[in-house]
C-alpha cells in the first residue's frame, strides 16, 4: 500500500534559534508562580529538550561548529543558513493569537478570525466560530498578538538535517524585517531563495515606544558580498532546471508544501513569549493596542521598463516573446499564449522578475 495513503509527512523541526528565553521564576501577590520572559542580542541554538526549570538546552555541538562565526566577545550574532522553498509563504509564517493562560481562545491569518471560545473570557465553543478578521472582530480581541516563524536550515558542519531550525518571534519589526528582507533578495535572484548561501543576522536597533528611547534586538536576512557570485550561480541554475523540469519542479514544490504543517506554540513557548497575558514578551518593542499588518516600504516603485525596453533587453540575451512567457508560465503558474497576451496585461509584479531573470543572465544564448 502507497505510504502517502496511511501516512502523513510533515516538516520535522530539530532545533530553534532563539533570541530569547525564560528567566528566573518569580509569585504573583497571591502565591502563583511564573516566568518573566528575558531577550538576548544575540542567538542561542536549542535542541527541543528543556532542563528541569523549563529551559531549554543549548545544543552545543553546532554552536561549537559555528564558533568561526562568532563576535569577539564571543556570542553568535550571524548563522549561515539555507531556505528550502522560493515561495515566502513557505519559508515564513505569520498569525496573530489570543492565549488564555496556556490555552489558545482565538487566531486570525489576517484575512479569517477563529475564535475558540464566545469571546474573552467566555465558555469553551463546542465547534470553532469564523469570522471576517475586521476592527469589530478584534476590538473583541485586544490580547491578539502577531507571531511569525522562520524555517530554516543551518549551513555547518554540526547542523542536524532532515528537518529545520525554527526561529520564532512576536516581535512586529522583527517580522517585517524577515519579510523585507526576504523581498529584496528575492528581486536581486530573480525570485530565487532556495539553497542560497544566506546569513540570519541580529543587530541593535534605536526605537522610542511612548517617546521613552530604547534599544532592542531585531533579525534579519542577507547575502555577503562575497557571496553574491556563488548566489547567482545557484539561481542561474535552478531557473534552468526550473524551466527543463517544469513537471518534475511543481510536484516537488507540492510536496514540500504538503510537509508543512498548522504551525503550534508548545506551553512553554506560549508563557516565553508572554501570550499569557501580562507578563511582557520577547518581541514587546510596539505596545499597539491592535495588531497591525506587516508592510513593505518601496512595494508601490513605479515601473520604469517599457514592452520595446523588455524586447531589446531580451534580445540582447538570445530570448524571444516565447521564452519569456514561458519562464513566466513557469515562474507564476500563467498560461500565457504568444501572439494573445499584451505587455500591459501582465502584472507589473511579474514584469519585473523577468527583467531581474535577464539581467542576471549573461549574453549567451545558451541558457
């Protein structure tokens, strides 16, 4: 009997990278115990086992094999990493939930509210409730909170594969600087992120909630300079067994979306990242009372390539109107036809990843 008829695969997570963790235990006034939650500036690998009190231990033969990547003082500030997916949603995700305690009471993907109980505070609903994710909806919500994950997988030589380090984070500049960062690269690829040699960086940042300055540790993604040849190379390559295996390329995307699985905070997560209710968070830079969406500064560029421009650049690499529709058919999952689809019919999106695509071939027309 086929596997995939009795089993389901999913994404096995080895290990996580942390910008935070749990601090000592401390009583409330009336005796009960908790956690307040304690940020890094720099990042700590973990297996998923936690010592007695709850930490959890630091997985020490990759942190060993990462020491070459170490800041003087001697703390791991910039992992070399791989993605394994082009598309974002793949590689990040990001949801807003409502805890109460340790239990999740409600959820919303920006687009559909669930909510698990009638309202804060009210009894347990025997079938969830959906609704639009509005401002009525989540003036009902004000504990909702952003949450995002990243999947990854560590380029060292004591790094576990088979499966990917999670770094998770309810930090929103954190979140938007993941996103726009893995925006960019991709429009310097051409749209290519899986298997390059990237780094997930940690950096101090200024920012003044409520005008009181402060400074916080926020991620992000790049590519070194010296690394930016070998990066081309790879997303030279994979287009070209993108666009010889277009079959073979789409059922391994479908595969690997099929590995990923609705994305769960453990307990400890929940009352790390204090989603419990009051006791602070890892990410708690933005005290907003309702969560805002994540942006994109420079998503609105005006178009400057023209359909002649287009023709000539792709001329000037041995391309014709047939290629680039189907580079763009593969790319984008389009049907466009030749000879039945106009320039100006094409989103301006898409028209810019095939100028990005051309630029970065050379001028051979053997591609």
């Amino acid at each position: 009997m086929p596997l995939e008829h009795v089993l389901t695969a999913r994404l096995t997570e080895v290990g996580k990278l942390k910008l935070g963790g749990l601090g000592d235990e401390r009583r409330t006034g009336s005796g009960e115990k908790y956690r307040v939650p304690v940020k890094y500036d720099h990042f700590v690998i973990t297996g998923l086992h936690r010592d007695p009190d709850g930490r959890l231990l630091p997985d020490v033969e990759v942190m060993e094999s990462l020491k070459a990547h170490a800041d003087p003082d001697g703390k791991l500030r910039r992992i070399p990493i791989t993605l394994l997916s082009n598309d974002l949603d793949e590689v990040m995700t990001a949801r807003y939930v409502a805890y109460a305690g340790r239990v999740k009471v409600a959820e919303s993907d920006g687009l559909t509210l669930t909510e698990y109980t009638d309202g804060p505070g009210g009894a347990r609903l025997a079938e969830p409730r959906q609704l639009p994710h509005s401002s009525a909806a989540l003036d009902r919500w004000p504990l909702l909170k952003l949450t995002v994950t990243l999947n990854a997988m560590i380029d060292a030589p004591g790094a576990r594969w088979g499966g990917v380090y999670k770094l998770r984070s309810t930090s929103q500049i954190t979140a938007n600087q993941l996103y726009g960062s893995l925006k960019l690269l991709q429009r310097l690829t051409g749209g290519i992120l899986r298997g390059l040699p990237l780094q997930l960086v940690v950096r101090p940042m200024q920012v003044a909630p409520e005008g009181k300055p402060t400074t916080i540790y926020v991620a992000h993604i790049e590519l070194s300079g010296v690394q930016r040849e070998k990066a081309r190379e790879i997303a030279l390559q994979q287009i070209r067994y993108e666009l010889a295996n277009i079959r073979e390329a789409r059922a391994l995307e479908q595969q690997y979306r099929a590995l990923l699985a609705h994305e769960e905070l453990d307990e400890d997560e929940v009352e790390e990242f204090g989603l419990t209710g009051d006791k602070g968070s890892e990410g708690g830079e933005v005290s907003d009372a309702q969560p805002s969406p994540i942006t994109l500064p420079g998503q609105d560029v005006p178009e400057v390539e023209s359909a002649d421009g287009a023709r000539i650049l792709a001329a000037s690499k041995g391309r014709d109107s047939a290629w680039c529709l189907n580079w763009l058919n593969s790319a984008f999952r389009t049907s466009y036809v030749p000879g039945k689809v106009f320039w100006k019919d094409i989103p301006i999106e898409q028209r810019r990843k095939l100028i990005e695509v051309l630029n970065l071939m050379d001028d051979s027309p053997q591609f």
